[in-house]
C-alpha cells in the first residue's frame, strides 16, 4: 500500500528532494507489488490535478490579481502587492506546490511506462510541460533536468537556464501529441478535466504548445512564427486544437468532495475584502459586457472600483468587491479555455505569421469568453469603438485590443495574465503614484530564502547567469 505524495510538511525535504510526503486521506492507492513499482497512474491524476488548480487559484487570487489590478487589497501595511510591494517569501508557496505535484505527475509517467499505457504517458508529458512552463515564467532559470531526482540521491539539482527549460518543454509537446495519437480513452473517474477523453487531452497539449510558443517568440533563436505556421496550417491535420468552449481545459468544481472549490470554506469577509479595480471594471462598465454582473458586487447601485497603486494615507472610498458566488464557482478551475486560443491566434495573425483573418479570431475569442460564462453577447459590442477591430490599426493598437480582452478571458487562470503583459506590456495598466519598484510591473518572484542555504553552489550559479534574485530581474524571454 502506497500513499500519494502530495502537498509539502517540510520546506527542507521540499528543497533537498524536490518531492513530499503524502496528503492523509485523499486516497489511499492499491498497487500490485508484482506487477508495478509505482502507483497506478490512474490514481494519481485526478489528485494532483485538483491540488495543483485550487493551488493557482489560491495565488491568483492573491498574486495576480493584485498586480493586474482586478482587485486591491487596500490598506497600508508591508506587503501589498497592489503596490508591487512583494516579499521575498511570497513565492514560496507555488515554488513548493508545483515541484511536489511534478513529484506524483513522474510517478504517473512511470506508472504508465510499466503498464504499457501510452494514454497516460502523454497526457503526464503535457501537465509536466504546464507545470513546468509555470515555474520557469515565475521564477526564470529552476531546476529542471535533475529535478526531483531524491529517489536517486540527487538532492541538490542544478537550476537549468530557461532557454533550455523550454526547449524540451517543447519535446514533451511533440511527443505528448504523437502519443494521443491513436491512443484510447482512460478511465473516466480518474480524469477531472476531460473525463477521460484522450482526444480532448491531445487537442489541450496542442493548444498549450502555441501558448508557450507565443510566450517565447521575443527569441529569433526559437524560429516561433515557422513552428506555429505548422502547427496551424502547414500541418494542421496533425495538430488538432480547440475547437468550441466545450473542450476547453478546465476542472470544474461540482462542490462534492473532492472537487471542492478551495475558496468554499472561506468566510465572506475574507473574499470580499479585496475591492474591485477601477481598470477591471471600467473597461466592462463601458463595454456593458454582462460579465460584470457575474463577478461584481454593487456599490450604490453601480458598479465601481477603486484605483490601482495608490499611495499610502490617501485610501480611496471602498466600493464594489467580487462577487462572493464566485466563492465555488465551477469555472475558477481554468486551466486554458478555447477563448485564448483565439486570442492566440488572433496575435499571430496580426503579427502575419499566420493566413487567416486576426479579426476573426479576435471577434470568435471575445465571444467565447463570454459564452464560457453562460452569458448572451450584447447587440453592438463588436462595434463599440473601444471594442471594435480595425485592421487600419497599427500593430501595436491591435494588440492593446486583443490582450485587454484576453485579460478578461484569464480570469482566475493560474498567473497567466501577468506573464502576458510582462512578455507584451499590453493590457496598458494606469500607473499610481504609490507604486513602488519605479511603477515597473514586477518581472519575477524570488526564488524561496531557504534554497540558498541548502543548496548554496548552484543557487549562486543561478544568480550569476540570470541575474540578481530579485523581482527587477527579466527572465531570458523578457529581455531583448
């Protein structure tokens, strides 16, 4: 009988193993001690999933809302984000998850190997692609080839740079998508996100593929425009991706253990704390998208916010906030939905690495992001002039369209929309005079203190080829 490892009891063995012990009473796993070393991975997906999407969600809302001004967690002690002021400590937590949960998502991969099921090799090679790619874009260059190998008595890893990190990253893709080729479904209680569709998992890693090809395509060196032409025309066949909001990826919360959304047990004064934005609600207030309605709260009736970055002592009236129903939710578990695909493509239309119309694209993302909510498309948004598409726009106009529509479409997705506007500039967020850090957005969290004590060498050789430890710090995709 085997446990599954999950969520961290000790930051050192987290560190010096990259992996944890197990989550008391999730799941116990049964594993046949003739036939496989390792968990079924048929066990070990649905867990791990759902650790992983309540983690993301739980810096969502405390990280990246507060730095893309969705909310502002107003008052004037250390630590607001809203101000960029970030701790050093801040990036501990997700550090610990993610390399823990790569942990359970290897041992799903071996699992597979020793039973002969390529179903759930690729599908393990795309969440080890999503973690991964989530790690690299918030911390830059981290252990990577020679992570989580404790079993085999490396306990101190060596950080690999990222150029390097995205490079196999992009391997896995491809092999995760041979794999889902003809491969058959797996069983539907272990998958939360597809229900056991292979076909569906295939299209995600594929859709996936061109997120993380976009996110890199500052870099000449990743021949960006070439590969997503490929993926998107010259061999479409063999990539297939979304195609409606029915298959996107996302692990919906029905409120039945264990799929419970992790904010349902927080009291509402905690959730609405936070207050609305003025940036997030006035571009849906002039819009009149019905979105709002869904994910604000009135405050004299309208719907207000507050401005983002103000300076300590000149608190701004407290007013709307986000809606508490939001609490559990079933579409806070995003983990890529069709509508940004669709701004992606809409990008590298735009961008003309691809033939088709960017406005198309952009007109079918903003109305499946609106879909996606149960929501009807208002008549005239398309021709609201701050909504409408112009291809007589210059290309930086047409990418302030696509990416302020795409941050709505992020909503609660993991850090997604801050690593978007790092790598673009776009949504244009206002700039208070209370923000620190010379009113740059943050570039990156700190790596976690306790990893310069314990694996001291190769944190240094880190620093020394990326650059201080400190959120200034571009990552290799940043920099020009």
């Amino acid at each position: 009988m085997k446990r599954l490892i999950s969520n961290p009891v000790a930051i050192l063995l987290v560190l010096l193993a990259l992996i944890t012990s197990c989550k008391k009473d999730f799941i116990d796993l049964n594993t046949n001690p003739n036939a496989v070393t390792h968990a079924l991975p048929r066990t070990l997906l649905a867990p791990t999933l759902t650790d992983i999407v309540s983690g993301n969600m739980n810096r969502s809302q405390r990280i990246t809302n507060e730095l893309m001004q969705v909310t502002v967690n107003m008052g004037d002690t250390e630590g607001k984000i809203f101000r960029y002021d970030i701790r050093k400590s801040e990036g501990d937590y997700l550090y610990n998850l993610w390399y823990a949960q790569l942990t359970n998502l290897n041992d799903m991969y071996t699992g597979a190997e020793e039973t002969n099921s390529p179903e759930f090799k690729g599908i393990a090679l795309i969440c080890k692609a999503w973690v991964f790619s989530l790690l690299t874009d918030t911390y830059g260059d981290v252990p990577y080839f020679d992570a989580n190998k404790a079993r085999d008595g490396l306990f101190t890893p060596a950080f690999d740079r990222q150029k390097d990190i995205y490079t196999d990253i992009f391997l896995k893709l491809e092999e995760a998508n041979t794999l889902l080729m003809n491969a058959g479904d797996v069983l539907s209680s272990s998958d939360p996100v597809f229900g056991g569709k292979t076909a569906l998992w295939r299209k995600f890693g594929n859709s996936l593929y061109l997120r993380l090809l976009l996110r890199v395509s500052g870099k000449a060196e990743m021949n960006v425009p070439a590969k997503i032409k490929e993926i998107v025309e010259a061999k479409a066949s063999n990539y297939p991706l979304m195609q409606n909001n029915s298959e996107s990826a996302i692990l919906k919360w029905t409120g039945a253990a264990p799929y419970v959304s992790p904010f349902a047990t927080w009291r509402d004064a905690d959730w609405y704390t936070p207050k609305l934005a003025s940036f997030f609600v006035d571009n849906l207030n002039e819009w009149s998208d019905p979105r709002i309605q869904k994910w604000g709260t009135l405050y004299q009736g309208e719907y207000a916010g507050v401005p983002g970055g103000y300076p300590p002592g000149q608190a701004p009236v407290a007013k709307s906030s986000l809606s508490t129903s939001l609490m559990t939710e079933p579409l806070l578990g995003n983990i890529m939905n069709y509508a940004e695909l669709q701004f992606i493509l809409a990008e590298a239309a735009a961008k003309g690495w691809i033939g088709q119309s960017a406005k198309n694209y952009y007109e079918a993302g903003v109305e499946s992001a609106i879909k996606q909510w149960q929501l009807d498309v208002p008549s005239g948004y398309l021709t609201n002039e701050r909504a409408r598409w112009d291809d007589n726009y210059s290309l930086d106009q047409k990418m302030e369209l696509i990416h302020l529509q795409k941050y709505y479409a992020l909503f609660f997705t993991d850090l997604q929309s801050w690593f978007e506007c790092r790598r673009t500039g776009h949504p244009f967020l206002p700039k208070g005079t209370g923000l620190l850090n010379n009113g740059v957005l943050p570039a990156r969290l700190n790596y976690p203190v306790y990893v310069q004590s314990v694996n001291p060498e190769n944190y240094k050789a880190a620093v020394a080829s990326q650059g201080p430890d400190d959120v200034t710090t571009n990552v290799w995709w940043q920099r020009p």
